[in-house]
C-alpha cells in the first residue's frame, strides 16, 4: 500500500525519533512539541534518556559523505531528513548531556566529524 498517499513520509518516519528515545536511550518519558509558524514547523522531542550512545558514531553516519553500513541510528536520521529533503536548508539540532557532563550539542546541516 502506497502509505505516502495517506501521510507525508514525515509523519510515516516520525516514529522512530521516539523509538530511539525509549529502544536506545531507555527513555520512561517523551514529550513532542509542535510549533507552527507559516509553512515552517518546528518539532521539538523531550525524553529523560541516556542520550546518544556514541557521538563520534552518530556524527560519522550523519555526515552527508557517509557510507556506513550500519544501521544504528538509521531511524532517526531518516525521519530528520524526511522533515526537511533539502540537506543544505535543513535545521536541526541534537542535545543531550550525560550524568554529570556539559550538554553536547550538534547542528545542521553537519558535514563531517572532521569539519
């Protein structure tokens, strides 16, 4: 069934910003805000997880010259470029911090760990 047709493929990948939350994160609670200003929206995902388990990981598979073949994260990154199709316009950013670290913060559009 062609699910696109009934729902944008946003909303079809959506899900798995919260399955990572709760399956990789151990997240007990998730908060989703929406925030609606012309044709733009914001999307904000609260959770009282772990956060990343390894930033130097997400950052390799997220970067636009990526050809990793693993699948960690693939949820979320695809839902993120789902949101926002042109990777040059697109406005993201991760946060997260660790038991008794500073906050770790990541933006789009991310080139590369090296950059």
């Amino acid at each position: 069934m062609p699910y696109t047709d009934d729902f944008p493929e946003a909303l079809l990948t959506f899900p798995e910003i919260i399955d990572g939350s709760v399956a990789q994160g151990r997240a007990t609670e998730v908060t989703i805000q929406f925030e609606f200003a012309g044709p733009r929206c914001c999307a904000t995902v609260t959770d009282n997880g772990k956060g990343l388990a390894s930033l130097e990981r997400f950052r390799t598979w997220a970067s636009v010259k990526s050809a990793a073949d693993s699948t960690s994260g693939h949820g979320l990154k695809k839902a993120m470029t789902k949101l926002e199709k042109d990777y040059e316009k697109a406005e993201w950013i991760i946060e997260f911090r660790k038991p008794n670290r500073d906050i770790v913060r990541i933006t789009a559009p991310f080139m590369g760990p090296d950059r």
